[in-house]
C-alpha cells in the first residue's frame, strides 16, 4: 500500500492523524513505506502479467497518490521495446480468439482490446500489422 492508501484505511478506522502520522513518518525513515519501490513493482507486475501499457499503469498509480516523479521513474524501467512486444503477444493471442470475424470487425476489436490495456496508437498499430500477418488473408464482409 501506497502511504496515502494507508492514510485512508486509519482515517477510516477513526484514528486521528496526530496519533498516526509520527509512526507512518518512522515507518518511511525505515523503508517499510516505500511509494517509489511500490511504483517500481506495479509497474513490471502489470506490464508483465496483466499486459497493460504505460498509460494504464500511470493511471493506477496516480489513483493510489503515489507521487508524479515516482511514476515517471517507475515507467521508465518499461522499454519502449518491451511495451511493443507484450501489445505483440497480447495481440496474436486475441486474433486467434477473433478468428471467426472478419477482418474490418477483427481489426476494431483487436484496436478496442489494446487501447483498453492502455497502449498508444502506434503500439497498436504495429502490434495489430504484427498479429494480421500471424493470421491467414481473408477480406470483406462474410454472410452465413
């Protein structure tokens, strides 16, 4: 938990912050609060298990009050490389579940799935090029 997030939870249990806030400060002093390692561990946790782009992830850390320049450093472990490869692996792994689509309805719902994860327009653009030439060629509208 975030220092903030701590915060709240005592609030919320009715603790005043002149009894709380000298122990959170020696708790920080200590390195058992630690906002920039939490940043720093959310960020790879959710990039590599739970797929989601930069901005995703900035917005979960800024909905825990974790401090702007804690967020930078923690996104600037995600390489730009990296962040392509996993939209990549997110990407041939959801057309194969798009398969029964045509290609105009794939392409949206391919485009709608990443940009949810929180990938920029290029990153999806080049993750859905990647994933098509995964897929065999079929074009148009199909009618059953």
């Amino acid at each position: 938990m975030s220092r903030w997030e701590l915060e709240q939870l005592l609030i919320k249990r009715e603790i005043v912050p002149e009894v709380f806030a000298p122990e959170l400060d020696r708790l920080e002093a200590m390195g058992v609060i630690d906002d920039a390692s939490l940043a720093a561990t959310l960020a790879f946790t959710q990039h590599s298990r739970k797929g989601l782009g930069r901005s995703a992830i900035e917005l979960d850390l800024k909905r825990r009050h974790i401090a702007p320049e804690l967020i930078e450093e923690a996104l600037a472990d995600i390489a730009d490389e990296d962040e392509l490869e996993r939209a990549t692996e997110l990407a041939v792994k959801r057309i194969g579940q798009l398969s029964s689509y045509d290609d105009e309805t794939t392409r949206r719902r391919l485009h709608g799935f990443l940009a949810r994860k929180g990938y920029g327009s290029s990153v999806v653009r080049q993750a859905m090029d990647a994933a098509f030439a995964t897929r065999g060629r079929r074009g148009g509208v199909r009618f059953q």
